[in-house]
C-alpha cells in the first residue's frame, strides 16, 4: 500500500491508508490509546486500541487504519488503527528535552531537527532558493559550479584554510568573485552560483560559521554599483513575496515572525551618513575606521525602521583602505569605491560592487596596495583580452534564514554548523 504524507489525510477520509512518522506523544484513552504521530509535513492522532513493544515518544512506527473525520483533532481527522509496527524503537533515553541548551542541541543535530520549526526551516530556504533560481532563469542567468580550492593564499593570509595538495598548499576559497570575474571575461554576462566558502574565523559569534552557503551573484554591462543594487532589490522581493505566499502563516506560528515583503527601492545611505548615524545613537557606538560594527549596524537598522519603515538598508561607498585591489572607485582619485553591503533588520547579509576591468587600472590598484602580481597572473589575464565592465555581489544563505526568520543565532538555521570548536556531527 502506497504511504500517505499526513498533510493529506482529511483528503482520505472513509479510506484505507498507511502512514509512516515519529511519536510525538502516547495518552490513555481508557479503551485504547491516542498516538500523535509526526512526519515532514504535519502531526495527526492515531486511536490504538494497544501499543505493541517499542512504542514509545520518538520510536519511527507504520500504521494502517483508516481515516475518521474528527473536528477536534488537528487536521481534522483522526487515523484508527487497525495495524502497528514500530520500525525505528527507541533504545535509550532521549538526550534532549525542553530545557536543552544549543549546544546540547548541536551535539544531537539529528534529533533537534526533528522538531516541526526546524523542518519549517528547511522548507523555507528551499522555497527562497527555488524562487531565486525561478528569477535568474527569467533573467537570462547561468548556473555556475566554480572549484573551492585555489593555488595561492590572499594577501593578508588570514582567515584562510590551507590543505596539502599533492606536493604543495592549496587552499579552501573565501569566496568565489575571482572565478565570476573569469565568466565575465568568457563572455557569459550573466551567472550564479549556491556553493560552499570556507573562512577560518578565529571567534565562535551569533553569526559566524568556518562554513556556509554563499549566494553569488555576477553581471556584465552595467554602469555602477547602483545597477547592482537595484537588481538585487527586485530579486530579493520575488524571493521573499514567494516564501511569504507559501509559509507565512507557519512561519508566524512556529517562530513568532511576520514576514514582510520589501517596496521598492531600498533605502540608501553612504558609509559616512551611516557612521553619522550609528554615533549619534550614543558615544558608546563609535565605529571602528572606515566600517560599522555589528552595533553601529543594529543601530541604522533601528533608524532605517523608525524613519522609512523599512527593513532594509544598502550602505554604499566604503573606503579604499578596507576592501580589495580589485573594486572599481566613485571617480579617478577618489578614495571611495563603488561598492556597497546590504543591512537587513541591522544585520549584513550581502556584500556587492563594480570590479575595475580596466587592466592598467587594475594593475595599478594591486601595485599601490601591496599586492604580488605573478601569483594572480592567471586572474590579471582575463582583463587582457576585452573585459567588459561589471560586477555583483554574495549573500550569506544562512544570514538570510536568520533576518527572514527573526533568529538570533546563525546556528539555529545551519544544517550542521562548522565553527573553530566544532567540526561534528
């Protein structure tokens, strides 16, 4: 007999069905038992007229019986029992329970996941990814798969995990912007790409992982920044407008969050307004040079709600001095560039800007920046031959999860997180 997803039981009512799930609950009835039963997709009672060894909260049981409308039970319905097999018992106390911290919770990943606003989780990143990939399709992107490892280190060598490679270093890559730079130059215009970057961050923080899902974004034949920008507003509004049509209402129970699709445009603000502003909230908030920390970031976002209604914030135009070689500046001799970070509800989810492609320029930036030009010459050669201007930008996937579903742990939306104190499960 082919199994039924819970979701679907009021749809079977009067009919023979199996269900398959986890025991969510076990009560005396008096002249049998209610079962609640969970699977992916929802929770439904079962009347067991006796449980056979194993049953018990979490064992993975099969059950054929058939579907009785009940208006008091969720979803309306109720399964009574006619078979029951525990297929998964239980051989051990549970570790978790109510009380479980996090990281109790992490050591038994598998089993918190379980839990129905993890599986909702996971049903929304899907969701937002499916619409992101519906965008670009409509859009004329390619999908591309760049290599996460690279011959030589950056400049600074920080944050950077190396690995043997044969008989020399190689190392994971941080992002993968200089392989979208080589798309540009192959002449595919437009591309993008969900992988994995690796940045070994020395502090274990709310929103830092060594691993995550980046989002990479990359285009041709723009004008600035601002087409970027721009770009990335509208296809954030269809990813969050298709999350909010489909999971709204769940997201609201589970996790107490409204989802709320952005108007367009989003604010803009430059660096130094943004620095104003964070300062002005209180002396406390003094931004490091040329920057904002995760506070002053908290306070725009504040400001940015207060004053536009607004969850988002593109602040643009950040120094030369803290970003790299290779971005395109505002003018010639400015010190500013044409970039910009993306602050949703105060949190930086999205890092963008045009590339110089201009070779003699690019050459030039290295140069006054200190930065060896033979270990890059593979990536200097694709300015040789008729680059055209462009740029773009990558979104942490997990930040997105955290903001869209008012989360304050980066953790708590991490399939299995990878931090400097943990690298299982």
């Amino acid at each position: 007999m082919p199994r039924t997803v819970l979701a679907e039981l009021a749809s079977h009512v009067g009919e023979r069905v199996r269900v398959c799930g986890w025991v969510e609950g076990i009560t005396d009835a008096g002249e049998g038992w209610r079962v609640v039963l969970r699977d992916r997709s929802a929770s439904a009672v079962l009347v067991v007229g006796a449980c056979p060894p194993g049953m018990q909260r979490e064992a993975a049981v099969e059950v054929v019986g058939e579907v009785v409308a009940d208006p008091d039970a969720p979803g309306g319905v109720t399964v009574v029992s006619g078979e029951v097999r525990v297929v998964g018992p239980v051989l051990d106390e549970l570790p978790l329970g109510d009380g479980s911290s996090l990281e109790e919770r992490l050591d038994w990943r598998f089993l918190d996941l379980r839990r129905p606003r993890n599986v909702l989780a996971f049903a929304v990143q899907t969701t937002a990814e499916r619409a992101m990939r519906q965008y670009w399709a409509e859009h004329g992107f390619l999908e591309l798969h760049s290599p996460k490892l690279r011959p030589n280190p950056n400049r600074s060598g920080r944050e950077l995990f190396s690995v043997p490679y044969f008989d020399r270093q190689a190392y994971l890559v941080q992002s993968p912007q200089f392989y979208k730079q080589m798309a540009m130059a192959a002449g595919f215009e437009r591309i993008f790409e969900i992988g994995p970057v690796f940045r070994a961050f020395p502090f274990i923080t709310a929103r830092h992982d060594t691993e995550f899902t980046s989002v990479d974004v990359e285009m041709s034949w723009i004008d600035s920044h601002h087409d970027l920008m721009a770009f990335e507003e509208r296809w954030l509004r269809h990813v969050i407008a298709t999350v909010a049509a489909e999971h709204s209402d769940d997201i609201a129970r589970l996790f107490g969050t409204e989802v709320v699709v952005p108007s367009l445009p989003f604010p803009r603000v430059s660096l130094d307004e943004a620095r104003a502003l964070a300062e002005k909230a209180g002396p406390h908030l003094a931004q490091p040079p040329g920057d904002l920390d995760p506070r002053g970031e908290r306070a725009l976002g504040e400001h940015v709600a207060s004053t536009f209604g607004h969850e988002f914030v593109f602040v643009t135009e950040y120094p030369e001095s803290t970003r790299g070689f290779y971005h395109m500046h505002t003018e010639d001799g400015s010190a500013h560039l044409r970039d910009f970070d993306l602050l949703w509800k105060g949190m930086e989810v999205t890092t963008g800007a045009q590339r110089e492609h201009r070779y003699d320029r690019l050459i030039a930036q290295a140069e006054a920046d200190g930065v060896p030009l033979e270990p890059i010459r593979y990536y200097l050669d694709c300015f040789r031959f008729g680059c055209p201007p462009h740029g773009g930008f990558g979104l942490g996937l997990t930040r997105m999860l955290m903001a869209l579903l008012g989360q304050d742990d980066v953790r708590e939306v991490t399939f299995l997180s990878r931090s400097r104190d943990r690298l299982s499960p």
